[in-house]
C-alpha cells in the first residue's frame, strides 16, 4: 500500500494556498487544511486511485471548505465596505471587531516557485474580490482560472455537469469584471528593495516629506478593523503624520505577504517594543500604490514563525 504522507505531503503548501483563497483567513485555512488531511488519511484505505491523488485532495479540501461557508460571512477589507475618505480630517470610524476581516497570509506558507512566477492567485487584490462571489462560484473560478483544473475536472470535484461548472465560471468571472481590475502587474520591479528600505526609514523617523515621494498621487490606505480608508496622497500622509507618524514610535521588519512586500509592525511600549499588526504594500512601477495596514496583533507570530521555519535546515540536509 502506498505510504500516506510520501504521497499526500506535497501538496500542503497548495491546498493551503486554496483554502485561504476560499476561506480569506490564514487560520481558517490552515484548520481546513488539517481536516482535510484528517478526512483523506481516514479514506486513504480506499483510494483506488480513479484520480490523482492531487484531485483526491482538492476534492476533499474543497468540499470542507464549502461546508465551512454556509455558516461564515464573507471576509471583506473595508474598501469593500463604503466609499473612501480623501481628507484627513473626517471623523475616524472605531475599529469593528464584530466583521471577520480578510487576513494576509506569509509567502513562506506558500509553494515558493508559484509565489515567484506569479502563479500562486493570493493577490490581496484578487483575495478581497473573491469574497465578493457565492461560495460555489469562488470554487469554480479557483478552480478553473488559478488552478487551471479543466472543465470536467471541476465538475467531478464539485460533484456537478461540466455545464454547470461552465455556467458558474462565466457569472463569476462577469461579477470580478464588475468589481474592477484586481490583478496588478506581477513582475517585481528593480529596485523595489530600495524603496521598501526608503519607506522604512521614511516611516520610522516619521518623515512625512520623504513618504511623499514613495507614494502614487491615488494612494490607498485601509486598516481592518478600521471601517475608514483613504484615497489620494494628500489624505494618506495627512492622516499618517497626525495619527501614526512619531519618531522612535516603530520597528518594521520587512517580510513578504501575498507575494507582496510586507512589513512586520512593533509599536513602542513602556521600554521595548510590541507586537503591533502586518501592513502590506502594492507597488506599482517605482512607487507605493496600496497600504493595507492589518492591525492584528496575533499575525505578527504567525509570520515570524513562518519565516523561522523558512530559514530553519531540513533534517535531510543536516
């Protein structure tokens, strides 16, 4: 009998990946993936091997994930929730934590090739305009276009006609039309580096005038659960310089987020410094076009850890 882990293990890193693309939450997804893991090592027994063992498993975590969202909400960021604010000064909404935000989740999570090649569809662009479909076209559209899984495929895996598949794929594909473009120009540009560093030192020395330059004209800024977001350079570094800007105030330790640069945020407390949230950063050319600031306190571990684990030997090459 063929051994369970040698054949299955493989594919965690991208049945992760598709949770989270289901689900919008790096934890959600990562407890999926463990039931799904669960349910195949309990049927593995009787896998007669009429699909790919990769099939199989996207058959079962995809089942799992679809019984999950009949009884979750969907995972928006707070641009998917109102209009912006493109003065500084309105009236900050108090974070919401009654809304299950969308959550960032570590490129070292991830299948680092697909990552790389721009393959891997965890976009948070791409992530936050999946929440906008039903559960079941979500699937299919995740299924067909990222996965490239082919039409009788998804229909097996879905256990429905490949004309329903067809049918779901073209309403879901027409609904992410609608909400706008949501996949970015995916090839690294040079020197993005240097402008993560630029923006770093910009941040931590609290110079507005130096964050002006980094930044696009149409800049956004949104930080779940914060309901209000910003729109327009003049309004983002407005509300940067009065509300979060103070010199010695943050440590940013630069990381990777939805094949994204990201930055780790401690925030200073009494003598040391404190976990504080994830921001990521869209980057559009040679300057910042998106600051999601994620201030969650609890994802700050959850990326260190992942980036431990990263850089930690294999026990096959010790």
């Amino acid at each position: 009998m063929p051994d369970f882990a040698a054949e299955t293990a493989p594919f965690r890193p991208e049945l992760l990946a598709h949770c989270y693309r289901l689900l919008g939450s790096i934890h959600d997804a990562e407890d999926l993936v463990q039931e799904t893991y669960l349910r195949a090592w309990r049927a593995f027994g009787g896998f007669e091997g009429r699909s790919s063992v990769r099939r199989w498993l996207y058959k079962i975590a995809t089942t799992a994930c679809l019984t999950a969202l009949q009884t979750r909400a969907r995972r928006p960021l707070p641009s998917g929730l109102g209009a912006p604010a493109d003065d500084h000064r309105v009236a900050v909404a108090a974070a919401d934590p009654s809304v299950p935000w969308l959550q960032p989740i570590p490129d070292a999570l991830l299948d680092p090739a697909a990552v790389v090649a721009g393959r891997a569809g965890v976009r948070l662009a791409f992530i936050a305009a999946l929440q906008l479909l039903p559960a079941r076209q979500r699937a299919v559209l995740t299924l067909r276009d990222v996965l490239a899984f082919g039409t009788a495929e998804v229909a097996e895996i879905l256990d429905t006609t490949p004309a329903a598949v067809d049918s779901a794929l073209r309403r879901a594909r027409g609904r992410l039309a609608e909400a706008g473009p949501v996949q970015e120009d995916l090839a690294e540009p040079a020197g993005q580096g240097r402008l993560l560093d630029r923006y770093v030192d910009a941040f931590v020395r609290a110079d507005p005038g130096a964050l002006v330059t980094l930044l696009r004209a149409d800049v956004e800024l949104e930080m779940p659960p914060i309901p209000t977001w910003f729109t327009g350079r003049d309004a983002v570094v407005g509300f940067l310089s009065r509300r979060v800007l103070r010199p010695g105030a943050w440590r940013l330790v630069p990381a990777k987020a939805n094949g994204q640069p990201a930055l780790l945020e401690y925030e200073a407390v009494g003598g040391g410094f404190a976990a504080h949230g994830v921001q990521v950063l869209t980057v559009l050319g040679t300057r910042v076009a998106r600051i999601t600031a994620f201030n969650d306190p609890a994802l700050v571990p959850l990326f260190a850890a992942a980036s431990r684990d990263l850089r930690r030997p294999s026990s096959s090459s010790s």
